[in-house]
C-alpha cells in the first residue's frame, strides 16, 4: 500500500513515517515543498520516499497523490486519514 503523508518532517509527522516504515507491505510517500530535505530526513528508510508536494498547487497535488491509496493528513490535534 502506498501512504502519502502531509506534513512528514514535522514533530507529528516524523513519528508518523517512522510507524509506517515499520510495517513492512507500506510505501510511504513523504509530500514536501522541499524533497531533497524530505528525502534526507529519512534517508535510513528505504522503503521512504520523497514528493515534491505543494498544497497550493492542485497539479502538485495530482501528481503525488498518483498511485497512492491512502493519504494521513493533520491541522493542529485535527488527523485526516483517507482510503
């Protein structure tokens, strides 16, 4: 299964992709305005990889959300999980 996850290098969003590349038949997908960061971030996960995303664009969106059958998203104590 592939997770796109909003917010990846954030606090939340760092433990998040960590619990997620635990599980063994998930690819998590890290949006980013800044991939090559992202990508760094979790360079000790393989199974990690990095997206241009920006939530501004609804093209950059399209395009991350490619192949993708869930989506974890969060605002402040909000969490927005989708499938």
């Amino acid at each position: 299964m592939n997770v796109l996850v909003f917010g990846a290098t954030g606090n939340i969003g760092r433990e998040v992709v960590q619990a997620l590349a635990q599980q063994p038949d998930v690819r998590v997908l890290v949006g980013s305005r800044d991939p090559k960061k992202a990508s760094a971030a979790f360079s000790d996960h393989p199974q990690v990889q990095a997206v241009a995303l920006d939530v501004g664009s609804p093209a950059s969106l399209a395009a991350a959300m490619q192949g993708v059958q869930a989506v974890m998203a969060w605002k402040e104590n909000v969490f927005f999980i989708t499938r």
